[in-house]
C-alpha cells in the first residue's frame, strides 16, 4: 500500500486556520502524500504560515492563483494532482491521522473506485465536536445495483454526507469522467458528487468520523440563505442533475432524483428558518422558483 494520495486544499485568507489543518495532514499515519494547497488569491498571512510549513516538509505544494472561488481552486488542484487517489480538505476543517489510511484500506479490500467515511462537526466558540453519523452500509455497494441504497443511506438523512472531503477517489475516476467543480456555492460537492456517481464501479465505507468540520458564525453554509435565493439555487442545481442524467442516458439514475428534490426541499427549510425567514415566506421562495423546473416535477411525481 504505498500508492501516493493527492490531497486537495483550496486556501483563501485562511491564516487563522491554515497551519493546524495543514498539521494535521503532515501527521497523517499514511505518509505517501502529495499536499497540494492552492491558493486562491489570498490577501493575509496565509501565504506565509504554508510557505513556512514547506520548508520542512517537501510533500507541500502551494500553487498561486488569482481569486476564482473555491470550485476553482479545487479543479486547480485536480488538474495538477499526480496522485493515484484524490482526497480534498477545506481549509478551516482538520483530519484525523489515520483518515486516509482507513480509507484508502477499505478500497483496496474492496476494490472500490470511492471510500467513504463520517464526520465530526467541531464548534468553534463552545469547543464542542458532535459525531454527524450517517447509517452507512457495513458493505461494499456497487453503484449501478446500489444506488438508491447508497443515496438513502449516505445523503437523504437528516445530516447528509454529501461532501467531497469524506471521500478518497481514484484519480482516474475523476478524470477520466471528465466531471469538475461548479460554480454553485453550498451545492458543489453535492453536484460534483452525483455527476460522478455513474463513473463509479464499487463504493467502501469507513463507518468512523475521521474528518472534523468546523462550524462558525459567518461562514458560507450558515449565511447563504441571507445572501441568495436558495430555492433557487437548488433548482438550478437540480436542473444541472437532471440534464447530465438525461443527456448522457443515465436512466438508472433517474430513481434517485425524487429523493434528492425532497432533500433540497428540507434543506430549504433548514437553511431559510436560521435565516429568520417565515414558514409562509419561504414557501413562497420555493413556488416561485421551482415551477416549470424538473426539481418540481420529480417531488410531486
């Protein structure tokens, strides 16, 4: 097992962070890696603390990009990674030291094209970490008999793993797919996920919360339905779904998309309700936005 793992982070204005998350990959009890951080136009300290953890540690890599957002910084390191698997890491978030030694065992055992694993989420001012337990299979899963199981259980509960930072994929999975990040913010991974989905032979699971993702006031996931139209959002992520399903004759995928239109819906209401937004407001958001949308057509059936 000394295949080498690429791992993917996109870095921007992330000095607060920056070092520990890095610290923890560098511990990492699998040592093959190739530690690609790119950069994404960072304005603080940041380039600073990586340049400094590259001078003892020859395996960091940090490529400098102007700022395209974070679907941009991770296709960066895609296209550069030379790994024979793929792991991503956000930039505030950390991992345990035997993450992708777990997971990349489980898909050698199982000669799976993807591992899985749970997450923890960590909470920055109570200093708190709570186990978000997806009920995966204790079970190898192919993906074109299993793929309604494999959505139940990992991405329709009530704490979906629907993150790219769960999962070790084969290098040649991504990119031979030709599947890449979007410009969808709160929907990438999501997207990127389930585009991929028909690319994937077999799926391992590592039913332990080895990566840690922290939560703090202000980040993306927690304002975005302040800044936008999330229902809106969602059904134009959908449509993408649907479209890639239906344009490149995915029929067997067609059984989960009714599912994930009652998942966007949920997390609609999630997402609005921490907003302030009404019950009766965001029903509103979702009759306006999601008529004549396939995301419509596929919830009510």
């Amino acid at each position: 097992m000394n295949s080498k793992i690429s791992v993917v982070i996109p870095s921007y204005n992330s000095e607060k962070y920056i070092g520990h998350c890095l610290e923890t990959i560098q511990a990492s009890t699998y040592k093959n890696l190739e530690i690609i951080v790119v950069n994404d136009g960072s304005t603080d300290s940041s380039p600073e603390i990586i340049a400094e953890k590259m001078k003892n540690d020859s395996r960091i890599i940090c490529i400098y990009q102007e700022n395209g957002g974070e679907f941009s910084a991770r296709n960066t390191g895609i296209l550069a990674a030379t790994g024979q698997y793929i792991g991503f890491v956000d930039s505030d978030d950390y991992i345990a030291a035997d993450m992708y030694e777990k997971l990349l065992d489980a898909i050698l055992k199982e000669n799976a094209d993807m591992a899985v694993c749970n997450f923890n989420l960590v909470y920055e001012d109570e200093r708190e970490t709570s186990f978000a337990y997806a009920n995966m299979p204790h079970k190898m899963l192919n993906v074109q008999d299993d793929v309604y199981e494999y959505w139940t259980k990992v991405c329709a509960i009530s704490k979906p793993n629907n993150y790219v930072w769960t999962r070790l994929y084969k290098s040649e999975v991504i990119k031979n797919s030709g599947v890449m990040f979007e410009n969808y913010p709160h929907s990438a991974d999501t997207l990127f996920n389930f585009k991929l989905l028909p690319h994937l032979k077999n799926v391992a699971f590592v039913n332990e919360g080895l990566y840690f993702y922290l939560q703090r006031k202000g980040s993306g996931i927690h304002t975005i339905a302040n800044k936008r139209n999330i229902a809106e959002l969602y059904a134009d992520t959908f449509q993408e779904l649907s479209d890639y399903y239906e344009n490149n004759s995915y029929e067997e995928f067609y059984k989960i998309l009714p599912l994930h239109a009652f998942t966007r819906l949920r997390s609609i209401f999630f997402y609005s309700r921490l907003a302030g937004k009404t019950d009766d407001e965001i029903i509103s958001l979702v009759v306006d936005s999601w008529k004549n949308r396939d995301i419509f057509k596929y919830l009510v059936g």
